[in-house]
C-alpha cells in the first residue's frame, strides 16, 4: 500500500511539472474578469428580487 502511494505522489509531481502555469498577470486579468461579472449578475439579480418583490406584495394586497 506505501509503495502504491509513493508510486502516486511520483505521478502526480510528474503531472503537475507539465502544467503551464498562468502569469500573475494573466491571473490578475482573470480574477478582474471574474469579479466583474459577479458584481453585475449581483446587480441585475438584485433588481429582478426587488421587481418581484413588489409585484408578489401587490398580489397579495389585492
């Protein structure tokens, strides 16, 4: 079992000397990316909560 072990650690250190890692660049224009297309769907999903809102609000008081 140890020696099966070592073997995948062996394999995995292999595998990940073959990933091409991203510049801190590439990386910062990612998260930038990323986080501007969460603040926009938080926007736009907050609207769309507060439009329903309202309208469940006016059914109920009918």
């Amino acid at each position: 079992m140890f020696s099966k072990a070592v073997g995948f650690l062996v394999e995995v250190r292999a595998e990940v000397k073959k990933v091409t890692w991203p510049t801190r660049r590439e990386a910062m224009s990612g998260t930038a990316v990323v986080v501007f297309v969460v603040l926009v769907m938080a926007l736009f999903l907050g609207i769309v909560d507060a439009i329903l809102s309202k309208v469940v609000q006016g059914l109920i008081n009918i």
